[in-house]
C-alpha cells in the first residue's frame, strides 16, 4: 500500500489495521501490572515498541491518504476514528497508572 495510490476505501482499512495495534498496545500495558521481574518488562517493552514502529507505518499511511482525499469522516469513519480515540485514552490511563507506581516505588527504595 506505501508504494501505490491509495483508495479511497483505505482509510476503514488503515483505520481497523490502527485498532488491532492500540488493542494489542493496551494489552501490553495491562499486563506490565502482573509483571514483576525485569526481564518481563523489559520483554513487554520491547512489545510495546514494536507497536509503535508498526504505528508509525500506519500513521505515515494516513497521512498519505488524508493528503490524497480531502474530506470529512463519514459516519462509520467517525464511529471507527471515536473507537480509536477511546483505546488512545485507556492506553494513556493505563501508562499514567504504571508510571505513578513506578514512582511510589522509586520513593519507597530511596
């Protein structure tokens, strides 16, 4: 697809293929709670980097669709951009619950 035009119909493509990895992201950051010896996490980030490669990709994608079609969202692109949005935002509480336990921690050792 990064080397053709891309279709119209793409975008819903783009769009499920950014679902799969946000929800694959979520799980990671879920999991890194129940993980207690470094060499877990440490697996779990590397995971977590491999999604973010891969959102790079898809980012770059969009964009590139976006510059080809300029307009807005239908309705079912908005409903899949809003599930999008909401994963965004578990993932967010997810990463901000994590770090602030990592911090109590970082206290309680020093």
């Amino acid at each position: 697809m990064a080397n053709k035009k891309l279709a119209e119909s793409d975008l819903i493509l783009l769009f499920k293929k950014q679902e799969l990895i946000l929800k694959e992201l979520l799980n990671y950051s879920q999991r890194q709670f129940a993980e207690f010896d470094s060499v877990g996490l440490e697996g779990l980030l590397s995971q977590k980097e491999h999604c973010f490669s891969e959102m790079q990709k898809v980012d770059l994608l969009l964009e590139k669709w976006h510059s080809q079609y300029r307009r807005d969202l239908n309705e079912s692109e908005k409903a899949l951009n809003q599930v999008l949005q909401d994963l965004l935002g578990k993932i967010l509480h997810s990463e901000r619950e994590f770090s602030q336990i990592i911090g109590r921690e970082k206290k309680a050792v020093s």
